[in-house]
C-alpha cells in the first residue's frame, strides 16, 4: 500500500518520463461515448486513435486520463512547428489584443500582407517572381476546386489527369481526381473527369518491371497520351500530381520523373499543377518537393502547414494563367485573420531555421533506423519517403509474392502495430493500399533524441504484433 503512494501520477510526469515504461490500456471516456453516439458514421480517426485530447506542446499531446503521447501524426503535416509553439500562439495573441479584425474576406490587412510575403519569401524566386495567388477557403480540397477552375477558365478546356494512388481532397470536383475507390464508389457522377495515369509507385511498379524501367514506361505511356491523335484521350485542362503521394501510401516521384512530366507537360500545352499540401513547407528537406527536381509548375495547391495550426488554403499560379474574372472563386473564410498571422510566423520560423535542412536530417536518422530493423523484420516490405514524410510497407510474408517478388500488404498486421505503438504512447497513422503503410509526419522540431525514441517505441510495437498474430 505504500508503494502505490510514491507513485507519480501520470499527468505530473514529464511527457519523457512518462513514455519511459508506457504500456497504456484504453476504455471509452464519457465525451468519447458522446461522440460515437452523435458524430457522423463518416468520422474516422477516433476509431483507430480512440484519445480524448486535454493539452498539447511541441511533439507531445496528453489525453484526460492524463497519458502522454508523441505526436507523429501532428494534424496530417498541418503542425509544422508542433502544438502551441511559443511565437506562433504570442502572434495570435497579440493579433487579439490589438483588436485587430479577425474576418476580412479578401479585403487587405497588415496579416495578410506580411502573409503573402512570407509565403513567396519561401518559394523559389524563378516561380515567385511572375506568381499569383488565390486566397480560397479553408481546406485544401477547395484551393483544389480552385486550381480546376483556373486551368479549366485558361485553357478552355474540361478534362483533368489525374494519378492513380492520387489523394485531393473530398469534396466533389476532388473527388473525380482520387485514385482511391471507396470515397467515390457509391456517388454517381462526380463533378470532374479524369484520365488517370500510372504513378512510379516503384515497389508496386503498375508494369510489374521497376526501377528505371517502370519510370521509362510510365513516362513513355503518358507522353503517348498527349501526343497521339488515336488515343481518345481530348487535350485537357491540366494535370494534378503529388510530389510525394500522402494518403496514397508515402509514395516519393524522383527527380529525374518529375523533370520529365514538367518537360512533357510544357511540351503539350499542359497545365502542371503540384498539389503540395501534405508534402510542402520543408517536410521533404526542401522548403517545397518540387525543388527536388530543380522545376517550376504553372500551379501551386497550399494548405495544411501554411496556417501554422489554423485553416488556411491557397493556389499559387503563374500569371499567364490569370484569365479568370472577379468571382471566380470565392469563400466566406478566405480571410481568416488568425490563421494568416499563425502561418506568416511559421514561414518564417521554417524559413530562418532551415527547418528544411533539420527535417532532411532527421529523416535520414528515422530512416536508418526502420531500415535496421527491417533487415530482421521481413513483414517491413518497403521503408520511403523523403525528409519528415515517411512510410513503411507492411506485407505477409507467407502470402503469394507479386510478379517483382514482393508479398502481399497486410492491412491487418499494420493495424496491429499502429495499435501496439499506441498503446507505448506513439501515435502514428495508416494509409496506402489497404491500409497497409505505417505513415511518420512527425513535426519539424523533432529532434535526434526523440526521433530515437519514436524508433524504439516503433521497433517494440512491430515486435509485439508479429508476435502475437
């Protein structure tokens, strides 16, 4: 009995000392109970991450049983600097304290001046220098929407191509651009049209060959479909594409891939529009993914981290494509004056701080890491990414291998561990094809330290769910 009164609760423990010997069970809360008895079938995440959040600071969140997390999800990239960075919430303090207006629609303010400029400090200046941008509503699937309309109104042209694995958004226009069937599955007719094109997923090469090969393939295929005039496919508007594919699984282009689509795309009069909203604002070592491959697209798609953790979406274009007429485009919340002061703050912070450099660093360690433990680990099919935007494949190993010698995914055993890691205070997410990618976005403050002991929480869940199949 008086052991248990030496005991330090956990919610008067450090979130390290607390994480040290995690081993958290979980039983539904009452506001947990609420919400599965009033939110909407469609909700998702708390049906794999059944938390009730009470604090948040950097890398670290804390539910009201008082357990602490390490937040490798952070809003779907949205947290670039983590929970409650210092100067981010001192900016929107002070933006409250000055009685300064919090709603604008796109009228100018000093917040959204210094946005903008902090925004193109951080774009290459051969594309800042002819650029223009489009304050849309807050999500990114609508700054989607946006970018549709503006390369539909230039080009006088309907038809979209899209990418299979491809992940936009979810309102409907978006959805017509999804490679994912089940979102769209029992809609109807959707809003867009798209001739979907094969994505250099090289571990699941569509042509079953890899490698170069498959990107020569692949790249021969969609030059093919702008160039010949037998191929049924009309001219279209534009061409959407992910640098990095998120939800699709963590699947990077390479430089030399994303060069050619540039080159093929300018050769065909064809709209390049890069939908940077998981991938950009130094996640992948760069300030944007596209820098990687040293181009320019004619359209940017924003959100997620440019809010510095508020709603906040834009398209960034070349101002040739600036045809459009006032009104085109519109959005009750385009002026969110919280959201600009935030994510001025955290362009800046990213852009002063080389956060770039500190997440392709970082990166590299976490990835040396997961490859470690894959030597021994053969249900770790595929480790990839780029910088703080990483994934592991998981397949069986006792399944039929594919055409390249590759096994099956296993959405189950990547389940088991995204449950086992939760249950060591590791909060991480799934996606790609059957749910089977184990995804890291953890914020870009992570350090060495705690990039070591995410790996080591990592390396203890795949044990335990292997071995407990």
């Amino acid at each position: 009995m008086h052991s248990q009164h030496n005991v330090t609760p956990i919610a008067e423990l450090t979130p390290d000392a607390a994480l040290a010997h995690a081993d958290y069970r979980f039983a539904p809360t009452a506001r947990l109970d609420r919400q599965a008895a009033v939110e909407s079938n469609a909700r998702s995440y708390p049906r794999r991450i059944p938390l009730e959040l009470k604090r948040a600071q950097g890398i670290h969140v804390q539910d009201s049983e008082g357990r602490w997390f390490i937040d490798c999800l952070a809003g779907a990239g949205t947290l670039a600097l983590g929970h409650n960075h210092p100067e981010v919430v001192q900016a929107m303090r002070d933006l409250l304290d000055g009685q300064r207006p919090l709603h604008t629609l796109d009228l100018m303010t000093e917040a959204k001046d210094a946005f903008i400029n902090e925004l193109f400090a951080l774009l290459p200046p051969e594309f800042a220098r002819d650029a223009r941008i489009q304050f849309c509503g807050p999500a990114g699937t609508d700054a989607v929407e946006a970018a549709m309309k503006l390369v539909r109104t230039a080009t006088g042209r309907s038809n979209m191509m899209a990418f299979h694995g491809a992940y936009h958004g979810m309102t409907m226009g978006a959805l017509g651009l999804m490679g994912n069937l089940g979102p769209k599955a029992y809609l109807g007719g959707l809003a867009s049209s798209a001739q979907f094109l094969p994505f250099p997923y090289d571990y699941r090469c569509p042509f079953g060959v890899g490698g170069e090969a498959g990107e020569r393939i692949g790249l021969h295929y969609i030059e093919n479909q702008l160039t010949d005039p037998e191929s049924g496919v009309m001219p279209p508007a534009g061409m959407i594409l992910e640098p990095v594919q998120g939800e699709g699984g963590v699947v990077p282009t390479s430089a030399h891939w994303l060069r050619e689509v540039r080159r093929i795309t300018r050769d065909a009069g064809v709209p390049l529009i890069l939908d940077e909203i998981q991938c950009g604002v130094a996640r992948t070592g760069k300030p944007f993914a596209f820098q990687h491959a040293g181009i320019v697209p004619d359209v940017l798609v924003l959100s997620k981290a440019i809010g510095g953790s508020q709603p906040m979406a834009v398209v960034v274009y070349n101002k040739s494509l600036d045809v459009w007429k006032p009104g085109s485009h519109a959005g009750t919340f385009r002026g969110n004056q919280l959201a600009m002061v935030a994510g001025s703050t955290t362009l800046r912070i990213v852009r002063e701080q080389q956060l770039d450099q500190h997440a392709a660093a970082m990166g590299e360690r976490l990835t040396q890491h997961l490859r470690a433990l894959q030597k021994d680990c053969p249900q770790m099919g595929d480790v990839r990414g780029m910088g703080l935007m990483l994934g592991v494949e998981m397949v069986d190993p006792e399944g039929r291998p594919d055409v390249l010698g590759h096994f099956p995914q296993s959405g189950v055993l990547a389940s088991s561990i995204q449950r086992q890691c939760l249950q060591r205070g590791l909060i991480i997410e799934v996606g790609g094809r059957h749910s089977s990618v184990i995804r890291f976005l953890p914020p870009l403050i992570v350090t060495a330290a705690q990039i070591d002991q995410i790996a080591e929480i990592f390396s203890a869940a795949v044990s335990a769910a292997v071995n407990t199949r």
